[in-house]
C-alpha cells in the first residue's frame, strides 16, 4: 500500500539516499512527489507516479533502483558517476562482461547500483557491480554487472 510519506521518513529517504549516492542525487530524489510502501513499520519501498523506482535493502540499508531511478539519478549527476558505458551492439540479457564496457565510474564498488549507459548517456539499463569500477574494462569475458532491468528497445 502506497502512502505519503511523513517529514522525518522523506528525512531518512534523503539520509540514506546521500549515502549510496551523494547529496545532489538525493535532493533531486526528494524534490518529486514521491511515495513510499512500509512493510512492518518500516521504509521498504519507494514510488514516484505509482510505480516502484527502489526498493530499501533491509540487509545493507541500500537502495536496488529501477530504470526510473536511473534516470533521476542520470538527470542529477554528471558523467561518468554511477555509469557504466557500454557498446550498444550487444544483445545484452543477465549481465553484462567486461569485454562490452566502454568506460565506466572508476569509484564504482563490487555492490553498488549502476546505470547502464550508451553513446550520450541514454539509459540502457539498471544493475549491481559485480567488481570495482576501475577494473570493469579489463575483466574480458567476465562478468561486471549484473543486469536488474533493462529499457525495452521495442518502445
């Protein structure tokens, strides 16, 4: 059940969201009309136009984002920051190898949420780091990004 959420939970959204990302990010985040689903008193989900765009790890206090949240946080970050680039004539399925990164965010941690970008920053997809940033271009066949979602190339 979607509600609104109160002055000190939209706090804790900010405060946790300035910690995964940066303060900017987080601000952008807050400036929305965002909504929140609470399981067992507590933050778990967040919304914006009825849709889930993350989702509160209760394990790390951590955000899993979507390819809503990706572009807010494209939208309050310049490039490279939490962008993974990759070639774009790839079919790309569960994940993504070190063999297709272009570029990535050489701040990016094994864990950390990415968006998966193309030529001039468009949002090709969401998902977890598998391996620091500064390493991803050098993995060859393995695997550096775990795919969560992906934009739908058909529209």
């Amino acid at each position: 059940m979607m509600v609104e959420p109160s002055k000190n939970q939209l706090k804790a959204v900010k405060v946790l969201l300035s910690y995964q990302f940066d303060e900017r990010v987080a601000k952008s985040f807050i400036a929305r009309p965002l909504m929140i689903g609470v399981r067992n008193g507590k933050i778990r989900y967040i919304y914006l136009e009825g849709k889930r765009i993350m989702t509160l790890r209760p394990t790390d206090f951590c955000f899993t984002i979507s390819i809503g949240a990706g572009k807010i946080i494209l939208g309050s970050s310049e490039p490279p920051k939490y962008r993974v680039e990759v070639r774009e004539d790839v079919e790309y399925r569960g994940d993504v190898m070190g063999i297709d990164v272009v570029s990535s965010d050489p701040t990016i941690r094994p864990g950390d949420e990415v968006v998966i970008v193309g030529k001039g920053d468009r949002i090709l997809g969401v998902g977890k780091a598998k391996v620091p940033g500064f390493m991803m271009n050098s993995m060859g066949p393995g695997e550096v990004v775990r795919i969560r979602e992906k934009v739908d190339r058909n529209g």
